[in-house]
C-alpha cells in the first residue's frame, strides 16, 4: 500500500510520506524474508534455469544504470527490483520443499505488484 502511495501520479493516493515509506517498508520486507531464511533449517540449494533467469532481470537492471540518460534514478529503481527479487526469493526459499506453499507466496507477491500496478 505504501508502494501505491508513494509511487502514484494520482492526485488523492500521492501523499509526500508515502515516497519515504515505501523504501522502509521494502528495506522491512527484504530484512524480514532474509531473517527468515536465516533462522530456517540448512538444506541442500539447487540452482535451476529459473533462479538464473530470476537474477539476470535486476542484474541486467542495474546495469542498465551504465547507459541511462538519468543513472542516479534508474541505479535506484533498479535496486528496488533487485530488494524486491531478494525478498521473493528468500521468501521462497525459506518455505521449503512445498510447491503449493511456494507458489501462493509468489501469486501473492504478484498480486501486489498488480494493485501497486492499478492505484499507480
């Protein structure tokens, strides 16, 4: 909901909290999914296709800093991605084995990402 606020165009959801909110509660999340995977039972990791596939997008977004007209700000979303990416995986990872679990975590993730999409 931060997210929203702070990142809509929209005159009633654009409050100037909402901008300096939004990376707390992104920083909150990353911290959180991360605590979790840490405090969670050692287990063999398998890195597949898509792990590779999911860091290549904020890896290529960070880089794509290099040749933007404006690279303080697009350095910046581009970390967003990166947080954003970090927290999902931790998050999954930190489930464990149950494709279901796994699943409805990311169809949330997404759904958010959906309603940030909607109110921005």
């Amino acid at each position: 909901m931060w997210t929203a606020l702070g990142s809509s165009s929209v005159y009633p959801w654009n409050i100037p909290v909402g901008r300096t909110m939004r990376w707390v509660v992104l920083a909150e999340l990353a911290a959180f999914a991360l605590l979790y995977v840490w405090l969670r039972p050692r287990r063999d990791v398998r890195v597949s296709a898509w792990v590779v596939l999911a860091a290549a997008l904020p890896a290529l977004a960070v880089l794509s800093a290099l040749w933007s007209p404006v690279p303080g700000l697009t350095a910046g979303r581009a970390l967003t991605v990166a947080a954003l990416f970090v927290a999902a995986g931790a998050v999954t990872y930190g489930v464990g084995a149950s494709p279901e679990r796994r699943g409805e975590i990311l169809l949330g993730i997404l759904a958010g990402c959906v309603v940030v999409a909607v109110f921005g």
